[in-house]
C-alpha cells in the first residue's frame, strides 16, 4: 500500500487537487507528521503507513487555516470521523479537507474491536474484516456494577491524559477544571463526579476511536463508560456522532415534541 | 482486591443508620416553585426531606449539577418544570427531557438506581399533584435507602483506598 499511497500524494500535488498534504512519516517507532505542497519533497517517498495511530484531525486543525488551498490528509476512518464532529463544531472547514482515506489491518482492527477499519470510497485493496464484538469484558450485573466502576474510578491519577489526548476536547473553558465541581487540584480526584462529567459531554460527540483508554494510566476502562453514554444516545435520541456532517446532535438542538427519549411525560420509575 | 465496603452500602436501609434522607429538587420558577408555594399556601401536608433550588427553567440545569448533586451525598435528585408547550421559553424542557434520558441512562450504568431521579411536570395550579409528587419521591427514596455515595454512609467516597487502608489499622 506505500508505493500506492506515494504514487496518490504525488499526484494530488502534481495535478493542484490538494495544495497540500498531510501525512505521517518515518520507520515504526520514529514517526513524525508532515506536510508537503512540492510533489518532489523528499518526505513523501518516506511515508509511514503502518499500524501507529495519530491524531490527524488534531493536525489537521492547526495546519488547515495556514493554506488556502484544499489540503489532503491521510487518515484512518478514526480521524474522517473526528473530523466530521469537529466541523460540526465548527473547529476545521471540512470541505478544506480531501480526505485520502486509508484501510488499517487486520491486526490493528482486532486490537482495536473497531466495526469501521475500512472507509467508505477508500481506494486502497484490502482484505479486513470489521470487528463486530463489544469491546472491553463485560459488565457485573446490577448489584455489583457500582463497586465495579468505584474500584476502577478509584484508581484514577487524574493525569488529565483522558481529556488531552481527545480530539474532541476542544473546550478552553473545561468543566473539570471547574473548582465549583470538582475540588481544584485534588489527588486523587472527586470519583465518580470526574469521569461522569467526561462521559455526559461525550455522549454525543465521542467517536468511539479508543485513544482515551489507551493512553489511561490507570487502565479505566473509558471506551466503556463512554460507550454506555452513546448507547443512550442511539437508543434514546437515534443520534450516532461523527457518521453525518449535515446531523446536529439532538443535545444541541431543541427539537419536536415526540423527539424528547421518552420523556414526554417526565420519569417515574415504577 | 475487591473493594467490599461498598456493597455493604448498596444494601444499606434507613433503619441501619437512622439517618434522614437528603432529596435536592431542582423546580422550575414559573410552574413548579409556584405550585410548591400553592401547596404551601392550601396547607398540604407533604414530606420534609426535600431541599429545593429555584431556577428560571428547567432547561438551565446543567447535567453537571445532578452529578453534584449526587456527589455531595443526595439520596434522591427531583427535576420539576412546566408541562410539555407550556415552559415559558418555549422550549427550554424540550432541553431538559433530553439530557435527563442521558444522564438517568448513564447512572442507571455505573450501577446508580434509576429510581434516585425523577422528572415530573408540575404547573403553577397544580398544588395538589406538587405534594403527591414530593410524597410518593420521599417513600420511593426511603425504599431504596441512603445513597451508596452518600459520604455519611461510613465510606468517604472521595478517600483512596490507601487513606482508608490506613484508618482501619
Ligand atoms: S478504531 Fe478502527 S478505524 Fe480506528 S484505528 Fe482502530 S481499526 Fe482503525
Ligand atoms: S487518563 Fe485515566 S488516570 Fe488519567 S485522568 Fe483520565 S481516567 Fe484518570
Ligand atoms: S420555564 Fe418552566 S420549564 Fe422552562
């Protein structure tokens, strides 16, 4: 696929499609981003197509407002879709944005229990298969759930690590920072109030990409918790983020009566 | 290690503390707080257990302040607002109808009993519903008992185990 994805980058330069890309480069371990606008930069024929993952929407959105031609971006289906919300939040003009989508592998598919390690009109030959199972082990029943979440919420260092690497974690103003929520620098940090807020502003705009857990410390299982949240989303609101740029999230918008979750009549449990 | 002092908790019921319940209602200024003061004013008896917060709509609460709520130790959280046409933004409880979905969904699991949270609309003129509503809250919460993240439970939720490790020797 790297002589392909090359011969691509080349073109999209050569023909003025893109004035410029942006893609990753260099050997597993030592991978850096880039960007090139000249088709004969020497960058290009180092291009990295491998398994590493990397917030190219993040990138995209600092490189994006310096050209004013279109800008191409290699990305996974991850960051088409972190891009797709953060336009809808109106951080990157998507339509800048050509993505030059890549397939990932089998393997990093598996490791990632994704349903979506093809892009829809991705150019590029490959034989994966979406990962359809649910991610993460499974849940204790009723009685046991909330020791289930204490004892790993309890573990939290508060790094922040959760909230940085996020691409949808733009606020400049974060509610976790807040010291009227939580108590301002303590450690460990107020639980469960610290990871419910995260989860509540995720709910419906979280892509699901799993970066939040990788990169947690304490192993929190927060693809879960956040899942869980987009769950209710779908089930309550049929609202699923980073599919349509045209779809507003139901959270963000009054809407119709017959559109409320249910909740015409107010909440009793029986 | 599982922590097992939390489940202890989950189980808890009033009578193994003797100790009141804490209902936080959060009631919109244009109908409910006026039909909590009707209630008041036709002399109803209802439940004392509840400590109210006036908003201008029920659609200014932010998620942020049920989890609060829940945090410092509230058994039961009320949102009570104008019926459904009648919120005096138009459409301010369209809002609210939906973030309580999320939020009741997202406690219900992390293992937080649904029935802690109720969502009811009250108007101005509705007094006796205010005070049925409050009642039939009250008993409900009285059932399931205390909040297991109530900190006068024993556990300190906002303790690590470390610091609780060490107070137990
Ligand atoms: S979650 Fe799917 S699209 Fe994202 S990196 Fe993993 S395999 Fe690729
Ligand atoms: S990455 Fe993990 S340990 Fe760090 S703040 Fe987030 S949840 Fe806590
Ligand atoms: S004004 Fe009462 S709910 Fe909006």
């Amino acid at each position: 696929m790297k002589q392909e994805l090359i011969q691509k980058i080349k073109k999209m330069l050569e023909s003025g499609e893109a004035g410029a890309v942006l893609f990753l480069r260099g050997e597993e371990g030592d991978i850096t981003p880039a960007v090139a606008s000249d088709p004969a930069d020497a960058a290009i024929d180092e291009v990295y197509s491998g398994d590493s993952k990397f917030l190219m929407a993040a990138f995209a959105c600092l490189v994006e407002p310096y050209h004013n031609e279109k800008v191409a971006v290699v990305m996974r289906e991850c960051d088409r879709r972190m891009l797709i919300e953060l336009a809808k939040h109106n951080k990157i003009a998507f339509d800048k944005i050509i993505p030059l989508s890549i397939p990932c592998s089998q393997q990093l598919a598996d490791a990632c229990v994704c349903d979506h390690p093809v892009p829809p009109g991705c150019e590029f030959d490959t034989t994966t298969r979406p990962v359809t199972n649910e991610p993460g082990g499974t849940e204790p029943e009723d009685g046991d759930r909330l020791s289930y979440w204490m004892d790993h919420f309890s573990r939290c260092i508060r790094c922040m690590g959760c909230r940085n690497v996020c691409p949808l974690c733009y606020c400049a103003d974060c509610a976790l920072d807040n010291p009227e929520l939580l108590g301002p620098e303590m450690f460990p940090p107020d639980i469960p109030i610290f990871h419910l807020i995260r989860a509540i502003d995720m709910a419906d705009r979280c892509i699901d990409c799993g970066m939040c857990e990788e990169v947690c410390p304490a192993d929190i299982p927060l693809r879960k918790l956040y899942r869980n949240a987009l769950g209710s989303l779908k089930e309550a609101l049929d609202y699923v983020p980073g599919l349509d740029l045209k779809e507003k999230s139901p959270l963000e918008v009054l809407g119709e009566p017959g559109q409320l979750g249910g909740m015409e009549d107010g909440y009793r449990r029986e | 290690m599982a922590d097992t002092s939390l489940k202890k908790d989950q189980t808890a019921k009033p009578e193994d503390g003797n100790e009141k319940i804490r209902i936080l209602a959060f009631l919109c200024n244009w109908c409910s707080y006026a039909g909590a003061d009707l209630a008041g004013v036709s002399r109803l008896q209802y439940p004392p257990d509840v400590k109210s917060i006036r908003v201008m709509c029920t659609g200014t609460i932010s998620p942020h302040y049920i989890l609060k709520a829940f945090q410092e130790g509230a058994d039961g959280v009320l949102i009570a607002g104008c019926h459904i046409g009648d919120c005096h933004y138009l459409k301010g409880n369209y809002a609210t109808a939906k973030r309580f979905r999320v939020i009741k969904d997202l406690l219900e699991s992390i293992g937080i009993d649904p029935g802690r949270l109720r969502l009811e609309w009250v108007s101005a003129a509705e007094g006796e519903k205010y005070a049925d509503v409050i009642a039939s809250f009250t008993e409900q919460i009285k059932e399931i008992g205390k909040s297991p993240l109530s900190k006068s439970m024993g556990r300190d939720v906002n303790k690590s185990k470390a610091q609780v490790a060490d107070e137990s020797v």
